[in-house]
C-alpha cells in the first residue's frame, strides 16, 4: 500500500541540486562495502554513469565491456550463474535500448539476477539529441516477465532503488538521468518496490507522477492549491510492480488521475495507471508526457518547455480531466492532448468484404502451393 512521506519532502526551491546517475554511483559504493558478491560491468561510459569511484576501489570487481552492451548483459548473465550480483551500466538507448534480445532472452527468460541501469534517459540528456534521447525504455522493460522496472524521483532515491534492487533476487531495470535538479524527497523518504509514495494529500484530482515529473508534478500540486484545486501527489517510483492498491483509491477517493513522466505516454507510466483503470475503476484520465515523437538537441529546460513536460503543463492537463470529471467523465471530442479528436474518414471505419467466391479461389490456391504438405522453411533476415 501506498507510503505516507509527507513530512519527508523537500523545499522545491532547495539548493542541493544532483543528478540521478549520482545517486546510482552513491549506491554502487555502498553495496561495494557491504556485499562483495556486486561486481558492476560498463559500456565504455564509466565515467557518464558515475562508476570511476567503484572502479578505483575495488579494480577487481569492475569490467569494462567498451562499447559492445549486447556482449556486457551476456556477461553479467554468466557472473549471475556463478553466483554474482552483476550490475551493468550504459545510456538507456544502449542498454536495454540496443541489447533488449539478450535482456530478454540471457537476463529475463533465464530468470537471472542481473541490475540494468540505464542512464541518461528521457529528453533532459539535451543537446545529444534524439538519438540519445531514451523515450521507450520504460515501455521495453516493463513488457518483460520477471522484470522489475523503477524509476526514481531524485538522487536521494535512485541510491535507495540501487540498494533495493541488489537485495531482491531477479532482474531490475534502473532508469537514470543527467540533469542536475533539485532533490524532492529526504534521506527518512521510504522506498520500497511496489509502494508509491504519497508526498501530498487532495480530494479533487490525483496526479501520478516518476523520475523527473515527481517535482513538477509537486509544483503543478503548489500552483493549482492557489485556484482552489487540492491535487494528491503520488511518487509511483516503481512501475512494476505497479501499487494497483494506491492508483485504485486514488480514483476511488479524487474521482480523476493525471499521470505525468518523461517518456512516451505510450508504453510507460500512464499506460500502465490505464491498464489499471480501465480493468477496474475507469475515472477520467489524462497523460502529460512526449506524445509519439522524437526528440531534438537542445537544452534540457528548452526541451522540457517545448515538449511540454513542465508544471504548466500539467496543471493545463489537471483542469482538462476536472472539466471530464465534472461531466461525468464524459470522453466525447476529448483528446489526450487537449485537441479535438480527429474524425477518421468513412472508409477508414468500414472493413474492406471480399467476395465468397474470391476467398474460395485464394484458399484453393493455397492448398494447391503446399500440395498438402509442410514446405522446407527458408529463415529471412
């Protein structure tokens, strides 16, 4: 069930600005003293994704893969069979981005215990550019059995996600970042995988927000206070398991959800509150994050503005899903986006009927190539 960590928030405006990938370096360190089974394994990023530290104190137990991230997850699947605690690390479009077969086949299928950090995801990696803009990880990773997939808030809990994830036997996908951004949550915030935490309370609309978008979400939460609209605020820091107990009351208790992440809105966080609602409390909803495009190079507050995956934003989104919700939820010429929806032509809408004789003949036809016999199989590349 969902954590109460009211009284651990942060001031937004503090000073103790840090990125992500500090907090996953912090961790390392910290699981480097106290378990001598982790051994951390790079894509020639050692440096990017704050393992220089672990690397100099314990050389041993450091890999550097260089840039071969499909080579590293098979790797660190063998150190997990020997009874390792493989912890790998890349940019997110690399690792799981470029190596998701053997994700999927030498970490997941095997049921082996190896961490994926990915690093530098989402938008906020700026002038690298789309390329280097992971926008579907969350997507890629959570479609896969046995996969847990956490996306902290803040420095503070990335270390305490990096921490979690060494003690629970399977594979972890940890999702990082670049910016440097003020620290929401406190060193008394509690983690656990698969409980959101409930950093502010509201009766009128809930706001679910991961990673980055948990402070946006609070200052989206502090700006609509101010016109009367007390928005509850929940860290869904882990989106799978996903904490079905929270998101239910939520829409139980505030009738409408908006979710809020730096990703594609399909695939990721609010696609998996939908999945969530639509089997069982349907409330109005409404998505703030990148919707189905490619990013750009530019800074990270540029792009963040432009995408609109800013405060305004979701406050523009929280009073679109309270006008639904007033109406009763009523979805008719309501988009996600705001926009209205576009009607799709006549024929797009009628399934094309083909003739009974025609499909007689297309079916005699296929009997007679295979002349009732299973043909050799050619594997097309």
């Amino acid at each position: 069930m969902v954590k109460d960590a009211r009284k651990t928030v942060q001031r937004l405006e503090n000073d103790d600005k840090r990125a992500l990938r500090d907090g996953f370096g912090d961790g390392m360190l910290i699981l480097g003293e106290k378990d001598p089974r982790v051994v951390a394994l790079c894509a020639d990023l050692t440096e990017s994704d704050r393992l220089v530290a672990f690397r100099g104190k314990w050389p041993e137990r450091f890999v550097e893969m260089g840039v071969a991230e499909q080579n590293m997850i098979g790797v660190a699947a063998g150190m997990a069979h020997a009874g390792k605690v493989p912890f790998t690390a890349s940019f997110a479009v690399f690792s799981p981005g470029r190596s998701w077969d053997q994700v999927r086949v030498s970490v997941c299928y095997s049921a082996n215990n190896v961490k994926l950090y990915g690093g530098h995801a989402g938008l906020t990696v700026g002038e690298d550019g789309a390329t280097h803009q992971a926008l579907e990880d969350i997507a890629i990773t959570r479609v896969l059995p046995r996969m847990i997939v956490l996306v902290p808030a803040d420095a503070i809990e990335m270390r305490k996600a990096t921490l979690a994830a060494a003690r629970l036997k399977g594979p972890v996908y940890l999702r990082g970042g670049r910016e440097k951004q003020a620290q929401v949550t406190t060193d008394e915030t509690p983690f656990e995988i698969g409980h959101a935490n409930l950093l502010r309370d509201g009766k009128d609309v809930t706001i679910i927000a991961c990673g980055i978008m948990v402070r946006e979400a609070l200052l989206a939460a502090k700006e609509l206070a101010g016109n009367g609209v007390e928005a509850r605020v929940l860290d869904m820091h882990t989106i799978k398991p996903l904490d079905e107990d929270a998101i239910l009351a939520a829409a139980s208790e505030t009738g409408a959800i908006v979710t809020a992440e730096e990703h594609q809105v399909i695939g990721g966080l609010g696609s998996a509150v939908a999945e969530t609602l639509g089997a069982q409390y349907p409330v109005p909803m409404e998505f703030v994050g990148v919707k189905d495009t490619f990013g750009e190079s530019g800074t990270a507050s540029a792009l963040l503005d432009k995408y609109g995956l800013l405060a305004r934003d979701i406050v523009a989104a929280t009073m679109r899903v309270l006008e639904r919700k007033k109406r009763g939820g009523k979805m008719a010429g309501f988009a996600p986006s705001g926009k209205d929806v576009r009607k799709l032509p006549k024929a797009a809408t009628t399934a094309r009927k083909v003739a009974p004789s025609k499909q007689a003949s297309a079916s005699a036809k296929s009997k007679a190539g295979t002349g009732g016999k299973r043909g050799k199989a050619k594997r097309r590349r």
